[in-house]
C-alpha cells in the first residue's frame, strides 16, 4: 500500500513531497553532506544512521559489528562495502 505524497516544509523554509514519515528535508540533506571522509561516500539515510547514532569517525565505526550497524534505520546491505573499505583504508575493521 502506497501512500500520497504530502508537502512538508522543513524548519528553514525549504518545500518538499514525501510519501514516508521521513521527515529529513532532501536540500537539506544536500547542504549538510560532508565533501570529504567516509560519510561523504554514503546516502543521506546511511549518513544519517550512523550521526544519530554518535557515530562521526572511522574509530568510532570500529567498535560496532557489520550486525550492529545493519540494525540501524537508515543502513543497508549496500553501505557495508563503502564503510569496510573506509576503515581498511585506516588500517581498522568492524569489531569481531
């Protein structure tokens, strides 16, 4: 069941439609997307997965496993690859 997209403006006036109850405005998103590290390489839904989750360096990645990361709303499969290369890159990997 689908439903209708709706208007939504966000708090810095910017309009947008969805149909979900995400309420993350997309030029937002756009605005706040880092240009460089490893959250740079990720969807917006998967940047923002990891930022609610306190989670804003590769260190800090570490100290979860790939299990863990893909409970959280927002990660899926296809993020595992860019966030396993970004730590090897650092010479870290998910916890075991």
């Amino acid at each position: 069941m689908s439903s209708a997209k709706t208007l939504r403006v966000c708090e810095k006036g910017h309009r947008f439609y969805k149909s979900s109850e995400c309420q993350s405005c997309p030029t937002c998103d756009k605005e706040n997307k880092p240009s460089n590290g490893f959250l740079s390489k990720l969807s917006s839904p998967a940047r923002r997965a990891l930022v609610h989750q306190g989670i804003e360096t590769l260190e800090e990645l570490s100290k979860y496993t790939e299990k863990e990361i893909l409970t959280f709303h927002g990660i899926g499969p296809a993020s595992l690859p860019i966030l396993r290369a970004s730590l090897e890159e650092e010479g870290l990997s998910f916890k075991k």
